[in-house]
C-alpha cells in the first residue's frame, strides 16, 4: 500500500539527523507580522521525478518559533512542475527530539 510504504519512510528519515543537510542556521529577529527569508548556504536545485524532504526546526521553546500544524491530506500542492505533499509538525526545541511530534 502506497500509504504505508510512505508512512514507513516518513517514521525513518524523520528521525535521523544523519539523513538531512544543514543549509541554513541563523537566529533572527522575532517577527508576527513580516514573513522572514531564509537565505540557504546551497541553493537546492529539484530535479523532476525526485523526492526531496525538508527538515525545518526552530529552537525556541513553546510555541514562539516557526509554527506550523500537520496535514491529513495526501497532497499539499499541485501543479504541472511541483507536488508538493505533507509533513509533520514538531514541537520540541531539540531537533530530531523523540518527544514533541504531533500525531
């Protein structure tokens, strides 16, 4: 089932710091209002056909950093270049912390 196998991949990789490349990591200034850039250290260039993930952390405590909530749905976005598909919000300020994952 195409939903498992995901899932399954999904539980792996999430959790593995060693699956993932640090492309940004900077403090900035609290802002509500005024989206921030995050400038990557190596632009990422997609290649079609491929799957990519991004790991996305914010180490302030609570819930004053990057919030976000999951999706249930099996795709986030759409088009003739781009899917864009779901992921998981995280609520610890360690990264790849086993305690915060919303489930």
């Amino acid at each position: 089932d195409e939903d498992k196998a995901y899932d399954e991949l999904n539980n792996a990789v999430h959790k593995d710091p060693e699956c993932w490349t640090l492309l940004f990591e900077k403090t900035l200034a609290e802002s509500i209002d005024v989206l921030q850039e995050l400038p990557l250290s190596t632009p990422i260039q997609l290649q079609p056909n491929k799957t990519y993930g991004f790991y996305i952390h914010s180490s302030l405590p609570g819930d004053r950093g990057l919030v976000y909530d999951n999706q249930r749905g099996k795709v986030t976005h759409s088009d003739q270049y781009l899917q864009v598909l779901p992921g998981l919000a995280h609520v610890s300020y360690k990264p790849f912390s086993p305690n915060g994952s919303w489930r």
